[in-house]
C-alpha cells in the first residue's frame, strides 16, 4: 500500500474508525475544518465556553470602569476589535447603527491590542466578538464575526 494512504477499517455498523480524512489542506470532506469558522450570529458560542467569561468573582458582572466606558441605561454592546480588522469596521457600523435605533443603548468599541488583559480575561479568541450585557453589567449573549443587524436586536431582547 503505497502513496501515503492508510485504509480505515469499517466497524460492525459500517462506519469507518479513526479519524476523518482530511484534504491536503487539512479541512474536511465537506470543505470546513474541525469547527465551524464563523459562529452563528450573536446566538453561537460553539467551540467557547460561556464559564469562560470571567466577571467580577462576587455578583458575576463586568465593572464597566475596568474597560473605560460606561454602561447603557437598558442594555450595552461592547464590541472587541483590532486596527486592520475589516470586519470590525462593519460591526462598529451595524452595533453603532443599533445602538441609534434603541433607547438606551450604549456601544463601546475596546481596542484588543491596548487591552490584552481583559481579551485574556473574557477569552476573546478573534476580532470582531461583541458581548452583549444587560443593565447590571452581565454577559448575556456573545459572538464573533461580523453580526446582522437583526441578530444584535434579537440579543438585545435577551438584554432589556
């Protein structure tokens, strides 16, 4: 057996065991690799741990004077971003569009490259992640990738 294949062996059910193959490139058959790339907008945590998010240790909120900004009266959208991030341009758009549209709404946009303690802190992993926190400071939905408008109004739901 040559070319550098190995042959998987079906089990009883006639599944093969051991590993998916993977293409040269190291995505799957279905041309995605082990986990999704993009999470489902503002509703997916796939791959993350929500226990990741770390708080403050007594009541579970976010202190809004740690990240220089100020909470909104009802709900605030703290959008984690980089310089040459093209996609953070695009939230900063539809999260600042948003906060427009809804009474009492704050966006607050951190720099991650300014703020590594608090990206390794609440584990942000990739630019764009937005969370979305109610009136008292608490995560209440979080995401990354560029979010649809009408996704971040559905979180701010959960929010108020």
């Amino acid at each position: 057996m040559g070319g550098g294949h190995t042959y998987r062996r079906p089990d009883a059910h006639g599944r093969h065991e051991g590993p998916p193959r993977r293409n040269h490139d190291g995505r799957g058959r279905d041309g995605r690799h082990g986990r999704d790339e993009k999470e489902a907008a503002m509703g997916g945590t796939r791959g993350t741990k929500e226990s990741a998010v770390r708080a403050d240790e007594d009541d579970g909120r976010l202190d809004a004077a740690r990240w220089g900004g100020e909470l909104g009266e009802r709900a605030t959208l703290v959008q984690f971003s980089s310089a040459f991030c093209a996609p953070c341009r695009a939230t900063r758009r539809v999260l600042g569009e948003v906060a427009g549209m809804v009474p009492g709404v704050a966006h607050v946009e951190i720099d991650a490259e300014d703020r590594l303690d608090l990206v390794r802190e609440l584990g942000i992993l990739k630019t764009p992640t937005v969370l979305v926190l109610d009136a008292a400071g608490r995560v209440v939905r979080r995401a990354a990738g560029l979010p649809r408008k009408a996704d971040v109004i559905a979180a701010l739901g959960e929010a108020v």
